[in-house]
C-alpha cells in the first residue's frame, strides 16, 4: 500500500465526508479508530467502501491518543492524518500526488520523511487569513514509523524522527460552521488546559496573587495585542475579532477552572 488516510472520530456524522470525499481515490486505506459514536458517524465512514477499516475504542479526553492508535495500524508507506473536519485542497491533493509518484525528486533526495502543511481555518463566515490563524503549519504527511504523537498538548504536531519538508497548498479546516460549536470546542479545550496547569503546578510553590494577575491581565491583554494588531487580526473583520477575544480571554476560564476542580 502507498497511502493510509487515518482519521480518529467521535459523532462526526456531519463532517465526515470531507476527509473521505476529498482522499477516498487516493488513498489505498481508510484508518477510523471512532471512540464510540452514537451518532452515523460509523456508518457514514463504511458507506464509502471497502478501503475503509473502523477501529471501535473508547473517547479520552486526550483525544490525540486515537490518533495515535489509528496511525499504529495504518499499512501504507505514508499516512496522511487529517481531522473528520478537514479536507484538501485540490492544489494540496495533486502535490500529494506528485510525491507518491516520486515527481518531487529534489525533496526525496534530501531525505525528508514528513511534510508541514498549512491549515486554513473556517470561523463563523470565513476563512481566517490573519491573527496568527494563518498558515496555522501542521505535520499531517509523513511516512510510516516515523511519526508518533507525545499526547501532552491539545494542540501538539506529531513528532517526526527526520528531516521536514513544506507544502504549498493548504488543508481546508471547517472546525467552527457557527459559534455554538466553537464554544463547545473553547470549553473542552480550556478544561484540559486548567488540567495540565494543575497538573504542572501541582508540586511548585505558587504564589496566587501573580497568578491571579497573569491569567486575568497580563495574558489577556498580550494575546488579543499580538492576534490582533501585531498579527493583523483586525483584517479579518467581525469574524477576526471574536476570534482575537475568545483566544485571549481563554486564560479567564483556564484560571477559574483551575481553582474551582
């Protein structure tokens, strides 16, 4: 096998089809590890065949440890890891192509085993460009045996043991369709960041004033700064600045969670 596409799901019977419609001609396997949907979602990812193989697991709060599982499995010689709510570009699926059929001799010469890509991100009305959302790198090619994910950080890559390359053309990542679904992903993210603060500090002598003050002003007002004016957030629009907002006024709700579980 050439190509594995690997994707870890929980009730994404809505979302899907975007990475398999964009890879399932591509790909000579389809990897789901699905931590126990109770919505299609396991339907849906048969309904496309044959290639695809579903890995039925359970739903950590650490949700890259699927990820890892569905990576572990794959056959191909390169795995492509995307997201169920992500999908190619068509200019990222034909430099895939190029590389599968060794067209990019230069690179492979140089002995590179994974590749950067950059990721738009839909929000609320658009694709953000601005507000360090964009080109928003990930490592979500790579080939077999090479990559691993260390399970530490929501946002973490994989870690590649090799040299990296970089795509042109990005992923295409419909994350936030409308706000209600962004701030269900905002509350779960800043829960298992007030476990990994608490976690850190756990053996450390804090003191809680200067806490208070870091996670309420300090990193508040730094973040919406550098998103939105040193990083050009404000040329996003309306969807840019609640972007901005919500990215900076998460340490609010990581400190209140913090203190309060």
């Amino acid at each position: 096998m050439k190509l594995s596409l690997c994707v870890a799901t929980y009730n994404e019977e809505k979302n899907i089809h975007l990475p398999l419609s964009s890879v399932i001609d591509l790909a000579d396997e389809v990897v789901i590890v699905d931590g126990g949907s109770t919505d299609k979602t396991v339907e849906a990812a048969r309904s496309y065949g044959k290639k695809v193989r579903v890995i039925s697991t359970n739903n950590p709060s650490m949700f890259h440890k699927n990820k890892q599982k569905a990576i572990e499995q794959a056959k191909g010689e390169w795995i492509l890891q995307l997201d169920a709510d992500e999908k190619l570009s068509q200019g990222l699926k034909e430099e895939i192509i190029n590389i599968l059929k060794n067209k990019n001799e230069k690179k492979i010469r140089k002995g590179i085993v994974g590749y950067y890509i950059p990721r738009k991100n839909w929000f609320l009305n658009r694709f953000l460009t601005k507000g360090g959302a964009y080109p928003d790198y990930t490592i979500r090619f790579y080939k077999k045996g090479v990559a691993y994910f260390p399970c530490e950080d929501v946002h973490e890559n994989v870690k590649i043991n090799g040299s990296i390359g970089y795509l042109k053309n990005p992923i295409l990542h419909y994350a936030d369709p409308d706000f209600s679904r962004y701030l269900m992903r905002w509350d779960r993210y800043t829960s298992l960041e007030a476990q990994k603060l608490k976690f850190k500090l756990q053996n450390q002598k804090k003191n809680d004033f200067l806490m208070f003050f870091e996670y309420f002003f300090w990193l508040p007002a730094k973040t919406f700064f550098l998103m939105y004016f040193y990083h050009k957030g404000f040329m996003d629009g309306f969807a840019g600045f609640v972007f901005c907002l919500f990215s900076s006024i998460r340490f609010w709700v990581i400190y209140i969670k913090y203190k309060t579980k």
